[in-house]
C-alpha cells in the first residue's frame, strides 16, 4: 500500500509528539496537512515539522482526497465534532485519548463509522509499547501464573494556573479523563471489565477530580489498585502481581516504560530494557497503516470494546460525585 497521507488537527505538545512520531515511518506516512485555528499558527507548525500544507479550513482540508487519515489532537471537548466531520467525509481517524467525553459520544462516532465504513481508533500507546507488550508476554506464556493483583499508577503535579486545561471544566479538565484513562486502559487489557469499583475521588476547587484511587475487583478472583492523579502527587508506576511471580515496569516517562523485569517469588530478578527512541505514538501510526493495508475498520489491538469500557468505567466515577462537563450533552 501506498504510503497514508495523514492530516494533523491542533498543534500542541501531543501533536508535536505524533508528527515526530510520523517522520520516523517515511515508507508509510506522508506529513501532508495541518490544520489550526489559525493559518500562522498552522504554517508555523508546517515547517517545523515538514508537512505540505497549513490551513484554518478543516473543511478544505476533508474534502481533498489526497488526505487519508485524520489524527485529532485538539483539547477534548472538541475531540466528538471533529472526528464526527471526519468520519462522515469517509476519513480514517486516530483521535487522541480520551477519544470523547463520555461514552454515549463514543457510541455514537463507532456507529457513524461502521455507517460509513471508515477506520476509527482512540490514540491509546499503551498496549503498543514494547515493555508493555513483553510483560503481556509473560503473562500469556503462564510460568508466573495467572494475574491475582494489578498495581498501576499516573500521576503528576500541574500548577493551579488560572485557564490550565488540566483544571478547565469546559475544556474537559481532571485527573480521570487526562491521565486515568492509562491504568483504567492497561487494567482491562490484562483483567478484562471489572466486575466492581470502588473509588476515593478528591475534588478541587474548579470542580474537577485532582485525584483518583480506585480498587477493582473482577470475575477471575483478580484485583487492580490504580491511582491516578494532576495536583498533590508525582508517581508513575506498574505493578504485577501473579501467582507464582511479579512483573515491574521500569523507567516510566510519561507511561512510557523503557524496561521490566520480573522474578519467580523467592527467585532471582531478570532484568531487560525496552528503549522507545524518538516517539513512542509512532506504534500509533504504524497500526492505521497496517489496518487500512488489510481492509480493517478497527484495530485488534485497541478495540472499539475496550475504549467504550474505559469510558463506561469513567462516566460511573464521574456520576458517583456529580463531575459533569458543558460539553457531555453534546
């Protein structure tokens, strides 16, 4: 297949990332267009990363066929309309996590993809990354057991700045959405939908959650301990806890582990390292080349399933204190 002539919506640090992310496959990405809010800021972006086109024309840039994929990287609340006027153009689209506010928009872009049999993917990199994937490795192989508890933790320390989005209700601020959404996703790709949760949620004074502790219990007799958290706590962490032994993931930058190591209880640890160079959201990119190359409208790897879960799991959390965004009726 031809290489996918990708479109970027937003020009923060995580659309920085991806484009860092797409030079790193120049056999399978093009950097065609950008779009902003504004044209200077889209040209800005252009050049400093090397894509053909800048523009504040979303819709100029869906109706040229040369664009293939659309990868969403504007703050969440904008994250259902944009992809929705992607899909409806036939675009695949990769929309940066939390690919919507709560889980009804979710089900209402899968069904407006499968209307128009376009590709859609939330950007999730965790199960893509190569520590991450060995330590499923070594739990699917069965030497250490099978999974009896999950400890898994993101959380960071972000200034109260008046107009951060971190704590910006209408720009879909909090803990859960921004940094929960990692433990919640990496739980149910080992332990599958909990059967129960219990969660201790710290509010702030702008009304959003600022932190999360959360205790899950599943089908399998298995458990997840996750935290995550934007204000009173810096930690980034994976534990797991098998019958027979324990797996680490080493060096997080941002959930982005660079090594594990694991050991039979009692036995000795072995050690490897995983470094991601360059951008780890280049697995991202890789998946929708190779999907689109085979036909697929959904990744096995992220699937719609585990995003509406995920979802699911945060819209319970945020009903139980009342966190509800301007834009979930949307």
């Amino acid at each position: 297949m031809k290489p996918v002539h990708w479109a970027i919506v937003g020009t923060g640090d995580i659309a920085s990332e991806f484009a860092r992310g797409l030079k790193q496959l120049p056999g399978q990405a093009v950097r065609y267009a950008v779009v902003s809010r504004t044209h200077e800021r889209a040209q800005r972006f252009a050049e400093k990363y090397g894509f053909a086109t800048a523009t504040d024309d979303f819709d100029a840039v869906l109706a040229d066929p040369k664009v293939r994929a659309v990868y969403i990287a504007t703050p969440h609340p904008a994250h259902f309309a944009t992809a929705r006027d992607a899909l409806q153009a036939g675009k695949a689209v990769l929309c940066e996590k939390p690919v919507t506010l709560n889980a009804r928009q979710f089900d209402e872009l899968q069904r407006l993809a499968v209307a128009q049999g376009a590709f859609f993917m939330e950007a999730m990199k965790t199960p893509f990354q190569p520590a991450i994937q060995r330590a499923m490795e070594l739990v699917d192989r069965g030497d250490l057991g099978p999974i009896r508890h999950l400890e898994a933790s993101f959380c960071f320390h972000a200034p109260r700045k008046e107009g951060s989005r971190f704590y910006e209700p209408s720009l879909g601020g909090g803990g859960l959405l921004d940094v929960g959404v990692y433990p919640l996703s990496l739980a149910y790709l080992l332990l599958g939908a909990p059967e129960s949760t219990d969660s201790a949620l710290q509010m702030g004074p702008t009304g959003v959650d600022e932190q999360a502790a959360l205790l899950c219990r599943y089908a399998s007799g298995a458990s997840a301990f996750l935290r995550c958290g934007i204000y009173g706590s810096q930690e980034e962490s994976i534990r797991i806890f098998c019958e027979d032994g324990q797996i680490e993931l080493l060096h997080l930058r941002r959930w982005d582990p660079q090594g594990i190591r694991w050991r039979a209880y009692h036995g000795e640890w072995q050690e490897e390292a995983y470094p991601t160079d360059g951008s780890p959201l280049s697995f991202e990119a890789e998946e929708v080349y190779h999907c689109l190359a085979e036909g697929l409208k959904e990744s096995a790897v992220v699937p719609h399933r585990q995003t509406h879960a995920v979802l699911a799991q945060i819209d319970a959390l945020r009903s139980k204190v009342g966190l509800v965004y301007p834009g979930d009726a949307e």
